[in-house]
C-alpha cells in the first residue's frame, strides 16, 4: 500500500472526527481508517501502528495549534465557535496538500476521490465548513456580494464553481433578485443542500457538475454564456496552477466579453493560484483587495474575460 492510499484513508477518517459527538466521531475514525487498511492487505498489527501514528500527528498538530494560538489575538466575535473543517495552520496545510497530491493521479480516479471525500463531510454535516456559525464565513460572503459589479450582476448570468451548500448563491441572489444565479457542485449531498436553502428563490438554479464538467452542465441548462463566474475557497480542491489550465478550460469559452470574474481564498491560497485561473479563463485582473480580517485574511481578486468574443 503507497503512502497515498494510506493519506487518503487518513483524509476520510479525518472526515469523520467532524460529528456533533468528539470522542465518538474520534472512534468512528480510528475505525474507518483501522477497516480501510485491514482491507488494503496490511496486517493487523502494521495497521494498529499507522492508526496510531495517524493520531499521534493530529495530537501534535493539535498541540501546535494551541502554542501557536496563544500569542495570537482571537477575534471577539469567533471566541466560542467551532473552527472548520481542518481546525489548525497546520491542518490547514494537510488538507491543502492532501488535494494537491490527490490532483496529481489520473482524472478519474482524482473526481472519484474528491468526490468521495465530500461525501464525508457532507453526511456528517449540511453545513461542514460552518458558514452559518464562523462570523468570518459571514464577513467573507459580504465582501464577496460586494466585489462583484452592479452592472455585471443586473447582465447575469451568474454562476458560482463549487457552491457547497449554497450560502454564496443565497446572499447572491438576495442581492440580484432578477438575475438568474447557478450554483454547481460536485457532491450530490451539496447539491441538495444548496438547493433546499434557495428553495424559496426561484430565480436560483443548482446543478451537480465537477470543475472539468463545468462547461457541458451549464450548456445542458441553457447556459451558453456567463456575465459573472463566482470562485471562492474552491482553486486548492483542484490541484496546483499547473492542474487549473485543465480543470476551468471548459468555463473559459462560456465568459461572456468584458464577463466578470470574482475569486475569494485566503491570501496563501491567492498568491499561489489566483493568477494561474485568471490566466486559464482568459481574463486580466483589474481589481485585488487584500482583507485583513482578525480571523484569517483573505484576497478579494476581480477579472475581466477579454473584449473580443472566444
């Protein structure tokens, strides 16, 4: 068994630490983890030592997110919530290079994986990244609302690439009530959970596509071109700058002349991989707003698709 199977296994237990019950969420993982690499072939006692090892890396990659986080001031407004999903800087990095590695083997088996790993998070949890309980998902969500342009917007229409559980398109939609807004995502659980929180928004559309299927899932609705396309925390899932030319070649031909891009990630994230999917879809950037949030800054990165029609 490579060290990549046994990272992966480890990605899904990781899922399963996120129930609403720790130490059961804690067993169910070292259970998962302990039955994937039984299956794998490895023996009884090599698998108890990796499980082990496993949890004693996330013991210390806790034990630094607590040292680091003494000298670091909290926001008043987060003191009390639950982080998301990777919890630490150094989970954060995990989980980051988890998917750039995962990116990195043949498409299908990289959708298959991705896919799977979503599926997790989302049986666990509708709302797995906490965007209805972080004040810094609701600051982020408002800055993005905001950095797309009224007349861009009014021209629609607008799409969102991986739209989790649709609080994006939600704030979206209230803010362009006539515009037609779709969503689309690779989980099917996230694709049920946006469209049921934009149920009552009519004008809101979410449909199952991963970024490679982007294209042909929008034209299959009707969709032949775009006047906004919303990419926020979603680049990392695809692998690094090299992977995104691949992975967007399909949205590029749908931006509309003079379209609007919006990307939203952390500033790590944005100086890594905002300027290679600018450059995949065709686009020159003409607005870049570093926020410096108390919870975790973030780039606010607008782009406009070229003049001349693809």
């Amino acid at each position: 068994m490579s060290l990549l199977e046994v990272g992966l296994a480890g990605v899904v237990a990781r899922g399963l630490t996120l129930t609403r019950t720790p130490r059961a969420g804690l067993a169910l993982a070292d259970g998962a983890f302990f039955a994937t690499l039984l299956g794998a072939g490895l023996s009884a006692g090599v698998s108890l030592a990796t499980v082990a090892v496993w949890r004693a890396g996330l013991g210390l990659a806790r034990l630094v997110a607590v040292v680091g986080g003494r000298g670091r001031a909290r926001s008043p407004t987060s003191v009390g919530l639950p982080s998301e999903p990777t919890g630490s800087p150094l989970g954060e990095w995990l989980h980051r290079t988890a998917f750039r590695v995962l990116a990195s083997l043949p498409p299908r088996l990289a959708r298959r994986t991705r896919a799977g790993v979503f599926k997790v998070l989302f049986s666990l949890s509708e709302d797995p990244w906490r965007y209805d309980m972080l004040p810094y998902e609701r600051r982020k969500r408002v800055a993005l609302v905001d950095g797309v342009p009224p007349a861009a917007g009014d021209a629609g229409p607008i799409v969102e690439l991986g739209c989790a559980d649709g609080h994006n398109l939600q704030a979206l939609a209230d803010g362009y009530p006539h515009t037609r807004i779709v969503g689309l995502d690779i989980s099917p659980l996230a694709v049920t959970a946006a469209r049921r929180r934009t149920a009552h928004q009519s004008h809101v559309q979410v449909e199952q596509a991963d970024a490679r299927g982007a294209g042909a899932a929008l034209q299959a609705v009707g969709v032949s071109s775009i006047a906004v396309l919303v990419v926020a925390e979603v680049l990392y899932y695809l692998g690094g700058p090299a992977q995104l030319a691949v992975e967007l070649k399909t949205l590029a031909p749908l931006l509309k002349p003079s379209a609007v891009l919006i990307l939203v990630h952390g500033t790590s994230d944005a100086e890594r991989l905002h300027p290679a999917a600018v450059t995949a879809l065709d686009c020159s950037t003409t607005d870049r707003v570093i926020i410096d949030d108390p919870y975790r800054p973030f780039v606010v990165e607008t782009a406009r698709a070229s003049d001349d029609p693809h």
